[in-house]
C-alpha cells in the first residue's frame, strides 16, 4: 500500500532568540492580510498627523497603533508575541512595526515560492 506524508501550513522563524510558529492556513493568511491592511492605514494615518493635534489626540492616535501592533503580531505569530518583541524594541512602536513588516514580507515570499515550485512541477514539458 502507498503511504502519503501530509505538510502542515505551518512555518517557524526566530525572532532575537525566541521561536515563533505562524499559521499559514486559508483562513489564517486571509486574517493576516486584514491585519495587515489595518496597519497600514494606521501607520499612514499617523504619518499624516496634524500639527494642530492637541496632546491628547497624539497620545490616542499612538496608544490605537500599538493596539493594532499588537493585534496583528499576536495573531501573525501567536498569543503574548508582542509582548515579547515589544521590550526588545526598547519599547519602540516603529521598530516592532519593522519586525512585523519583516515577517509578512517572509511569509509572502514562502508563498511565492511554494507557488513557483507547484507551477513549475505541474507545468513540466513532456518529453516526446
């Protein structure tokens, strides 16, 4: 009898020293995106801040992007990740950022090449 091996979607990386697994199913990948896009528009949104901003509403914009910073990398790279990487950053909203960015930036380019490499075993010319 022929026995198949099953891949999980799962891919590990380290991050200055700790070991984080991300979940690289349908559903997780779709979460990542959305989490993704909120940053974006969070970290824009921050970027094109008045300067007629009362303290206040400079402390909210910055306390709502750590929040989104922290929703999205605890779901990228699992529950109690931010607080991890966030003091390694010396507590830097901007750098955490990075770090997130960096592994998005990794996953989207596993995804390419496992994509390029079922292509290319899919697509081989038939000898004649």
């Amino acid at each position: 009898m022929k026995q198949f091996g099953l891949n999980k979607a799962i891919e590990e990386v380290e991050i200055d020293g700790e070991k984080f697994e991300i979940d690289l199913s349908d559903n997780k990948r779709k979460a990542y995106v959305m989490e993704g896009y909120k940053l974006q528009k969070e970290s824009e949104k921050l970027q094109n801040m008045s300067d007629d901003m009362t303290e206040d509403e400079m402390a909210k914009a910055l306390d709502e992007m750590k929040d989104i910073t922290k929703s999205a990398m605890d779901n990228v790279l699992g529950d109690g990740a931010f607080d991890k990487i966030y003091p390694k950053t010396n507590n830097s909203i901007s750098d955490t950022v990075d770090v997130l960015f960096q592994v998005i930036d990794y996953i989207n380019e596993k995804e390419q090449e496992r994509f390029e490499k079922k292509k290319a075993k899919y697509t081989k010319k038939k000898k004649r």
